[in-house]
C-alpha cells in the first residue's frame, strides 16, 4: 500500500491553516495527531518542520518519545488519561490534554520531577455531554482550574474538546469553549491555549477561537490500523 505523500499533505494542511487564521485575532498552531503512526512517518512529519505531536495511548507514545528524544520534539498527550498511568506520563510527555478530574491531577503533580518543567495541562470538557466519553462537566471547570493553579508541578493552558461530530458542523459547541474559555482567560491571565477543530471541522474551530487544531487523517492519511 502506498502511502500518502506527507510533504503534500503538509503543506496543503499548513495552507489552510494560515487562510482560516487570516480572519482571525490569533496564530494557530497544528498538533499532529500521530498516534498508530510509525516512528518513521514521524521523522519525516520533523524533517518538514512539524515538531507538536499528539498521542492518545499512553504506553505506544512513550515507546516514541523514548526512541525520538534526539529530534526535540514536543509531545501532547490527547486521550484519555487512568489515574495508574499518570507517574509515566508525567515523566515524559510535555503536555496533558485530556485533564477531567481530581485524581488525575493529583498523580500528575505527584509524579513529575522536579528536574523537568512544569507540566502543560488542559482542562477537557464534555461539551456535549455525551455519555461514556471523556471530559469533565461544565460546572467543574472552575473547581479544577484553581486545583491545578495551586499546583507547583503543573502549569494551567487552557482547555480542549472534541465535540460530537453530529453538531460540531453548526458551530455550537465551538461557540460555547469559546465563552467557556474567555471566562477561564479572565481568571487566570496565563492561559493561552483553546484547543479544539480536527481534520473535518478545523475551520469552524477556528473562527470560533481555536489557537491549537489537533489533526491525524488530513496530515497522515487514513489509518489503516
């Protein structure tokens, strides 16, 4: 099977990306979203200048940051977060998205060293409230971004969502992060990050707010795994 050709790709997505910020007050920055993807896929995304990777399987990411740890690379984690993983976590990756609850913020602060930086934690919020997914409600945001402010090992971003697919067309759920976010700005000046927009819907994302676009199938391909 042939592979789609990455540089295209690339510079397609970076493309657009500048076309949808041009109507808009902020930069937005790309998070490849790289999880099932070789490490060499990856080394390749870096040598075009991509160095923001998104990861949603904790053990499968670390494999990669260990191996890739000479390019420099900047490693977000995006899917959901077990408390029993949050020590390894939080020994390698640069950021946590997918931050929903007490107990995890708990084990990240307890476990990163003290030799690294802050950890970059997001606050992610079920916007649509869909059963079983991840997130926290949104009256919980502002318990848990003072919680995560008064921790010394954590640094508090911003937030994230994935809204359901279903909606996220009208821009709704988009609309609300964004209300939801300014909110959080007003508190905490230090926050900078509202991500949210993938490969189908990043152009709404963005016209409603979104600085950082997590994106996997428009970059990489289809998976195949």
């Amino acid at each position: 099977m042939t592979l789609p050709k990455l540089s295209q790709n690339y510079q397609k997505l970076k493309n657009a990306l500048l076309a949808c910020s041009k109507d808009s007050a902020h930069p937005v920055n790309l998070l490849a979203v790289s999880k099932t993807q070789s490490i060499e896929r990856i080394s390749e995304c870096a040598t075009l200048g991509q160095l923001a990777f998104g990861e949603n399987y904790v053990q499968e990411a670390v494999e990669k940051i260990i191996q890739l740890k000479k390019l420099g690379l900047q490693w977000h984690l995006i899917g959901p977060l077990q408390s029993n993983k949050c020590k390894l976590v939080a020994e390698h990756f640069d950021w946590v998205q997918s931050v929903d609850r007490v107990k995890i913020i708990e084990g990240l602060n307890q476990h990163r060293p003290s030799t690294l930086e802050p950890l970059n934690v997001l606050i992610q919020i079920n916007i649509d409230n869909e059963p079983g997914k991840s997130g926290c409600h949104i009256d919980q945001v502002s318990e848990l971004a003072e919680l995560i402010a008064h921790k010394p090992r954590l640094r508090l971003r911003g937030l994230m969502a994935i809204p359901d697919p279903q909606f996220s067309s009208n821009g709704i759920a988009f609309e609300q992060m964004q209300k939801i976010y300014g909110g959080l700005r007003t508190c905490y000046p230090d926050v900078d990050t509202l991500s949210m927009g993938m490969s189908d819907d990043f152009p709404i994302a963005i016209a409603h707010g979104a600085n950082l676009v997590r994106v996997g199938t428009a970059l990489f391909g289809l998976r195949t795994i």
